[in-house]
C-alpha cells in the first residue's frame, strides 16, 4: 500500500470518528433527561449532565495535544481515547444512580479530548491551500452522525428486557449502543490509521523557515535532514508537495524528532498575538451563539407554533441537512477564496440572522403563517453563516500557530469553545422569556467580533514562509 493511499484512509478513519461523536450526541440527547428523571434526579442535573462532556474535553484537550506533540504520533493517542469514550458510555448503560450517570459523561468527554490531537495531526499532514477544505469535510462528517443518529432511536427505543443484571430499554440502550460502535471502531483505527510524516519530512532536503513580519526576525519551524553529497542543491516552495516520494515509499513510519517542540514554546507570545486572540474569540462566540440558539428553538417552537417531538426532529433534520451542504459548499468554495473572506462573509450572514431574529422573532406578529416564515428564515441565516465562519477560522487558527506546537494550540482553542458551549445554554435558558435580551447579547458579540476582524485583517493570513536548502558540506 503506497503512502497516499494510506493518508486517505487515515483521513476516512477520522471521519468515522467525528461521525460517532455526532451519533453519541444525537442519540443521549433525546433521552437523558428522562434518564435522570427516572433516577430521582432534580432538574439541575441536566444541564451538569451536558456540561460535564464539555468540561473534561476542555481540560483534557491541550494535554492530549500536548502529548501528540511530543511523540509526533496520533494512533496510540486515539485509541487510548477511545477507552474512555467505551467505559463512559457502558458507565451511562448501567445506569443505578444519577452520580454514576453523571459520571459517565465526563468520562466519556475524556475521550472527546484526542481531538484535538487529531487537528494538530491533520495540520501537519496537509497543504495550507487544501487545509479548509479538509476541515469542512471533517466537520460535515459529525453534522453527519448528527442527522443519522436520530434514526438508531427508532429501533433503541424498542429495547425492553435484561441481560444478566442489566436493564435494557429505551433509556439504557443509548450507552451500550454506543459503546459497541466505540469498541467497532477501535478495530478500524488499528487496520486504516497510520501516522502519516507531516508532508515537511516529506520533502526531504529542505529546511522550512516562518518569518513573522510583525516580530521581524525568522523563526526556524522545521529542521530536515541535510542533503547527501550525491544530490543537487535545490530549493522547493511551501505549497508543494512531492508526490513521488509520497507515491513511491513502500512503507510508512511514524516520524519521532529527539528535540523537544517546546523547548522555546512560550504561551504568551504563541496566544496572546492578535490574530491569535482575533480567532479564539471568534471560535468562543460562534459556539456560544450557536449553542444558545440550540437551547432557545426547542421552547419558542413550543411556545408559538405547537411543535411536538415529530415536529421538532423534523426540523432538526433539515437543520442537519443545511448545514452539510454548507460545509460541503464552503470546501468547493474554499479553493478560490480565502479564510479571512470567508471568516467575513460568515459574520455578516450571522449578524444578518440575529438582526431579523431581533426585529421578527422578539415579539412575533402577523398570524402563525407570516411568524412561521419569519422563524424558518432567521434559522435558515443561522445555519447558513454557520460552516463559513467554523471552518474558516479553525483553518486560520492551524496557520498563525506553530506547526510543531499545533496538537496543544488545537487544545486549546477547542478548550476555549468548551467553555462556549457550556456557558451558552446557561445564558439561553434563563432568557427563553427575555428575546430580546439574549439575542441583542448575541449580536453585541458578533458586532465585537466583526470589528476585530476588521482592524486585524491583514494579519489573518498565513506568516510568509520560505524554505532554505543544505548541502552537505555547510556544516548544518
């Protein structure tokens, strides 16, 4: 099997993986508060459920990123993950109190923390010009599991007898369902996933240098072999890639470097650039916006349109089909345009969907036909500006950090969005009656953002970089 053969599988093994954690969260959702009702929960204890996912993914993300960092391997990292993910999810079938459901989703959110290894991987392992176009694609893949994962619900929810001391039913039968599509894909993950070299180890004979204009000095990124005496002195530019050697190599290895990546990492100067802090505030107000909206849609289609579960899991699944198409669109449309104008755009139809949900949505009138239209509309602008602005700045974010820090800086953005999203439906649930509160919240911070990146601009770009060559006699 040649080496290109072998990133697309790996790329089609991370897919999967993104695919489950948008299954595992359509198929709890419905049935975890009935779950913990049963267990004498107090109400209060849904939202600790939700949150507690978010809260150790947050906190375990950099320290996975940290590790894949170090070791410039993912697969072991995955499939250590991947344990948490079974155990949480068999703790969430065996149910017997509400601590121990509780308990569950956080050790289940312990697996949800490799991903950002996973981000860090993809980033090495590809070109800055096809990078969004990957993370769309891989975002796609969750949106995914989250339109399909409904549907196991329709035959989990048939689910009544026991096995051996275990109750299986309609509450249960999310966890072990779960559970054995972890353990399914554990199997995958050793057959397709390989620890493809970053694509600079590939192009041998070159060293890559990043030079940041705004610090002007040049800060060596990448250190490769020297070139044998018997080869000419060359130069290769960034953007390619040399698919010889790629197609050729008979066998992949996972690439270890004895430096340490963090000899002179330093925190401060890595996060605190601003354009740094420009796309980790974007990625903290597009989850928060976005999971407030999840919070507020179920009780205003209650409230004024008399939706049920069929009408609500409708709606959510031509959500999920909007917002598949959308990434898919942002990949094709990713070739041609650039991150920064598509993190733009992406503002401007947000800002768009929280004005009209303020002027049409706040105090509805004109009849349940013209209220229903202007509903359908504001969450149609939602949805839409939605993939522009996630993918967008996820792929900025990989190109104004470090490549050889990339598993901890993706820890710690997605940590930021952790944050977000458990923040969000504490701030939606309690202005369900007050719109105009929440959602004039919501449009201050796109505002905010929109100006950020306005004034930062022309730093959202790649560092210009260029790569330098070595001849054997140089002396390194």
């Amino acid at each position: 099997m040649d080496n290109l053969k072998k990133r697309n599988l790996t790329f089609f093994t991370i897919g999967l993986i993104f695919m489950l954690s948008g299954i595992e969260y359509a198929v709890i959702l419905p049935t975890i508060w009935r779950y913990l009702q049963i267990l004498d929960a107090p109400p209060y204890f849904l939202g600790l459920g939700l949150s507690a996912f978010s809260l150790s993914g947050l906190l375990t993300g950099p320290l996975f990123g940290y590790w894949s960092d170090h070791s410039k391997t993912t697969k072991g990292i995955i499939l250590f993950s991947n344990v948490f993910e079974i155990v949480g999810n068999f703790m969430y079938f065996i149910g017997y109190s509400k601590w121990l459901l509780l308990s569950s989703r956080l050790v289940a959110g312990i697996g949800a923390g490799a991903g950002s290894s996973i981000f860090g991987f993809l980033t090495r392992s590809t070109q800055p010009e096809e990078r969004a176009g990957i993370f769309a694609a891989i975002m796609a893949c969750r949106q995914a599991g989250l339109l399909v994962g409904p549907a196991f619900n329709l035959f989990l929810r048939l689910g009544d007898f026991r096995v051996g001391p275990f109750v299986v039913n309609k509450y249960t039968s999310p966890g072990i369902f779960m559970c054995l599509l972890w353990v399914l894909l554990q199997f995958v993950v050793l057959a397709l996933y390989w620890d493809v070299p970053p694509l600079s180890s590939v192009e041998g004979g070159t060293a890559m240098v990043e030079i940041k204009e705004d610090e002007g000095v040049m800060m060596e990124e990448e250190e490769a072999p020297l070139m044998g005496p018997d080869q000419d002195l060359t130069t290769h530019t960034y953007s390619t890639v040399n698919t010889d050697l790629l197609e050729s190599s008979s066998e992949m290895h996972p690439v270890r470097r004895t430096s340490n990546p963090f000899k002179n990492f330093s925190a401060s100067r890595e996060f605190l650039r601003e354009e740094v802090v420009v796309l980790l505030t974007a990625q903290f107000i597009t989850l928060f916006n976005q999971t407030a909206l999840e919070t507020m849609v179920t009780p205003m289609t209650q409230r004024y349109f008399s939706f049920g579960e069929l009408g609500n899991s409708l709606m959510y699944s031509l959500c999920g089909v909007e917002v598949i198409l959308g990434f898919f669109f942002v990949r094709w449309l990713s070739r041609t345009v650039s991150d920064r104008a598509m993190l733009a755009i992406g503002l401007v139809i947000c800002s768009a969907a929280c004005i009209w949900c303020l002027a049409f949505l706040c105090e509805p009138r004109g009849g349940y036909e013209w209220e229903l239209s202007a509903f359908i509309i504001g969450v149609f602008l939602q949805l839409l500006g939605l993939p522009f602005v996630a993918v967008s700045q996820v792929s900025l974010f990989s190109k104004v950090t470090a490549e050889k820090t990339q598993g901890f800086s993706q820890g710690v953005r997605r940590s930021v969005g952790g944050v977000a999203t458990i923040l969000g439906p504490l701030w939606a649930g309690g202005l369900t009656n007050n719109l105009y509160i929440m959602l004039g919240m919501m449009l201050a911070l796109l505002v905010m953002i929109s100006v950020m990146t306005a004034l930062s601009y022309e730093r959202l770009t790649e560092p210009r970089r260029v790569e330098c060559a070595h001849s054997s006699d140089s002396g390194g």
